[in-house]
C-alpha cells in the first residue's frame, strides 16, 4: 500500500547515508550558517531578515582582521582581550572542520617573515581575475550611497578616558613603541598553525582564495567601521568583487566615541554600523552557528532587548 511517509522516511535515509559516508571518507560536514541582512520595504524602512545556507568548509576561509598585540586606544585593547579567547576558540574548530584562515595583522609582517603560513601566502600564484584595486583600501560601496553614514568617526573613534588616554600613551612609550601606532604582531591569544596563511594584502589574499577555490568568507575582527569594512581584503572589497562574504557580528568591535553623534553608548555605535553593513555591503552571522551556545557580548555592554 502507498505510504504519504515513504518519500520523506527514503529522503532521511538517503541524508543519513550521505552523511555517513562524508564522515568515512574524511569529508567535513556543511556549515549550517543562518546569515541575516536587512531589506528595503519602503524608502529608508529595513526589515531584518534571515536566510539558511550551508557551506562547503573547504570552499571557506575565515580573515581575521587587525587583532593586533596593543592599540593606541585603551579600551579596544581592554575589549580585544575579552573577545580574543572566543575567536580562538571559534578558528580552533573551524580550522579542524577544513575552513581555511588568514591571519591578517596589518603593518607586522615583518614579524613573520620566513613563517610558513606568512610564505604560503606571498607564494600563491597570481590569480586570473585579480581585480584591478584589490590592493586599495575601499571607503565606500556604490549601494552605501543609498544611505547615511550612522556614527561620526572623525575624531578616530578612541572612547578612552582622556587622563587614562595619556598615561597609556606614556606607559607604551616607555615600551619603547610609537602611542599611534604600537602593534607588532597579532595578539597570541589567537594561534597560528603552519597551515593557516598569514597577509596583510588584498592581493595576496585574493591569490590565496582563488588558489583554493574559496567563494564564502568570513570576516572577524577589529575595527568593524574602520579596518574590517575598508581594508584591500576587507567586507567592501570582497562583496564588491564577487565573494560571498560575511561578518562576524559579535566577534567584532568599532572605534566610535560616544561623545560625537548619534551620543550612544559604544555598543550601541557598534551595532548601528553593523546595521549599516546589513543594508549596503554584506550579511552578517554569529559565532554560535559555529561554536553552538549563545554568542559572545562584551561583558561592559548594556542588555538590550533582542
């Protein structure tokens, strides 16, 4: 007798044996990643919206950008430190699950210099369809052009406290190391493997994508206004050019002060360019797609309703 349940009972079994097979053979799962954006319905109103994909981890690569060792603004360095052992955490299991990272600490190559990782990425080959500005930083996106900028920026973004602003200056100084500029490597809390790449270009980056037949990447890191928006690898180079990109929206932070418009809290200044990010340039996702569990919040930033 014909069963209404027999398709879908053969359907699970087929996606059972599927996945059994994937797992005998070495071949990691997909990523099931729920990406959200946020959709025009009239003009200047956004609805949230949510889309499930799953992604083929070795056509994957997570960019971690700017997670630098010190900062000239306190309180970033205060906030990476909180976030970096979470985003090690996250880069441990999707390094074992075949995503492929980039460690991209601006400006401290020299760092690296003969590193496996740092000579993968200086020896991948030239690409074919290497765009024409990969190597420039990108500062806006024709579709941004539909909106308002939603943070002003222009005093740099540092939130610090002036008189402990000062002293942290002296105190990096005293280290021996320039208070605008103080990074030298990546922050260790975050580990890099022989296999991962290390870069700071957007041409390279984009050799070492097309060498691998990467589509979907990931973009994680600091700062989300600032470095991870506009580097030559950052969200605006890569959507503009044709990848399937990402942010990780809670393992990010922004330079934004609260004292310059719209005068909200850092969070609050954090999210709304995130928000802008959603509308114009690119979906976001949360670690916890990965990693399960809830995702990461600063422990200084104020409960809001969800």
């Amino acid at each position: 007798m014909f069963s209404p349940a027999f398709p879908h009972r053969r359907l699970a079994c087929l996606l059972s044996a599927a996945f059994l097979i994937s797992t005998v053979f070495g071949a990691e799962p997909p990523l099931q990643l729920t990406l959200q954006k946020r959709v025009e319905t009239r003009p200047g109103e956004f609805r949230v919206t949510m889309t499930a994909e799953a992604w083929q981890p070795k056509q994957t690569a997570i960019i971690v950008c700017d997670m630098w060792d010190l900062h000239h603004c306190k309180n970033a360095v205060t906030r990476e430190r909180e976030m970096a052992p979470r985003m090690n955490e996250l880069l441990e299991k999707a390094r074992a699950q075949g995503v492929f990272i980039i460690h991209a600490p601006s400006s401290c190559m020299r760092y690296y210099e003969g590193q496996p990782a740092r000579e993968r990425a200086k020896a991948a080959p030239k690409a074919a369809n290497l765009p024409a500005e990969i190597g420039a930083w990108c500062r806006q996106i024709p579709a941004e052009e539909q909106g308002k900028y939603p943070i002003d920026q222009t005093d740099g973004g540092e939130d610090d406290d002036p008189k402990e602003h000062a002293s942290w200056a002296e105190e990096l100084k005293a280290r021996g190391l320039n208070p605008r500029a103080p990074w030298t490597r990546q922050i260790d809390v975050l580990k890099i493997y022989d296999h991962d790449a290390i870069s700071d270009s957007g041409v390279e980056i984009w050799n070492l994508l097309e060498q691998r037949g990467i589509s979907n990447v990931v973009l994680m890191g600091v700062h989300v206004n600032m470095c991870v928006a506009g580097r030559p690898f950052g969200l605006r180079q890569l959507a503009k050019n044709g990848k399937h990109v990402v942010l990780m929206r809670d393992l990010t932070d922004s330079m934004y002060n609260p004292a310059r418009w719209p005068f909200v809290d850092h969070y609050r200044g954090t999210d709304l360019f995130i928000e802008h990010l959603e509308k114009f340039v690119s979906p976001t996702i949360t670690s916890d797609h990965i990693l399960g569990g809830r995702p990461f919040s600063f422990s200084r930033a104020p409960l809001r309703k969800s």
